[in-house]
C-alpha cells in the first residue's frame, strides 16, 4: 500500500480536535506531522507513511476504550455514512443480504486505498472471514480496531446484530483477518 484517501486522516484528527485532544496529539506528533495532517483535505490521497505517524500517535495518546470507539465511529459515519446508507437501502430493495454486504466491503476498498489488497471467504451462512494483505497501517492497534468499525458498519446495514473480531494476523507478511458473524434476520432500518 502505498496511498490512503485523505479523509480518514481528516475525520479522524477533526474529531481530536473537538473533543479537546490537539494539543496532546501535537506534543506526541510534533508540530510538523500535525500542521500536515490538519491541513489533509478529504479527497485527496496521503502517503502511507504520513498515515501510518497519525494513527501511531492516536495510538500512543491511549484513549479510553469508549473515546477510542467514538473516534472510529465518526470516522467511519463521516466518511462513508452517506455511500453506506445509500448502499443499504439499494441492497435492502434488491433483496441482498449480510453476505452481498461482505463482498461489497471489496469493492469499497480501492476507493480508500492505493495498493495492498483485500479477499473475503464466506465460510458459513452467517460468517465470513475478511483478509487484508499489504495494508501496513492495520500493524497498528488503533487503526486494526478503526477498521473493524468500518466492517461492522456495512455489515450491519444489511443484518441487525454483527460481530467482528480480529482473526489471526501475519505481520511479517501484513497480513490481517477478521472473523465477520451476523445474524439471518434483517436490519432496523432506523439503524
């Protein structure tokens, strides 16, 4: 992986900042990477490695596990909440189901990301598991967990109750899986 889409920084450092955490992430980052990635614009794609220091430093700030998923959370609702209401309401009406969603994740993920790769197996009627190969910022604990989120989000567009957990992971290799089990029934559509 080379390139990430600029909003998962922009959302996610926009965040820090209103809840008050600026400061403690620029005496981490420095003021250099914090000037680059409040200046980050959500259409435009960042290098890897610009990314990788973002997510290293909101990972050292230790968050609390309830800020560290309200981060990743409105993240992910900036991000991809509009797409991924669209996406549901569209798969609803065509009758697809948690599986179509887990499939579609593929197809998201060049919209997000240049290089590295991802594959899904369907492994049961209510389970799959997802893999990500050469996405080096899943080495890190905060972003493994941010994009858990983001699983669990299409996901769940499509079934009411959805679980991801992290799999087995290869860092040697960068390769990172997560095991995705949802119920049969169909989603609130107020959710």
């Amino acid at each position: 992986m080379t390139q990430v889409k600029g909003g998962l920084l922009y959302n996610s450092f926009r965040f820090l900042r209103e809840i008050g955490l600026e400061k403690d992430y620029e005496a981490i980052a420095g003021s250099e990477l914090t000037r680059t990635v409040s200046a980050t614009l959500a259409g435009e794609w960042v290098d890897v490695d610009i990314a990788r220091r973002h997510y290293e430093t909101i990972h050292a700030l230790q968050l609390p596990a309830e800020q560290i998923r309200a981060l990743a959370d409105n993240s992910v609702r900036i991000l991809n909440g509009v797409f991924l209401q669209t996406l549901g309401r569209a798969a609803r009406a065509a009758g697809f189901d948690a599986r179509t969603a887990l499939k579609l994740v593929v197809r998201i993920f060049p919209r997000v990301y240049r290089g590295g790769a991802i594959g899904v197996e369907l492994t049961d009627t209510n389970q799959g598991v997802i893999t990500f190969v050469g996405v080096s910022l899943l080495r890190v604990g905060y972003y493994r967990y941010a994009n858990s989120v983001y699983v669990k989000s299409a996901i769940r567009l499509m079934s009411g109750d959805v679980r991801v957990t992290e799999g087995t992971h290869d860092e040697a290799k960068l390769t990172f899986r997560y095991l995705v089990r949802w119920s049969t029934s169909p989603a609130d559509s107020s959710s």
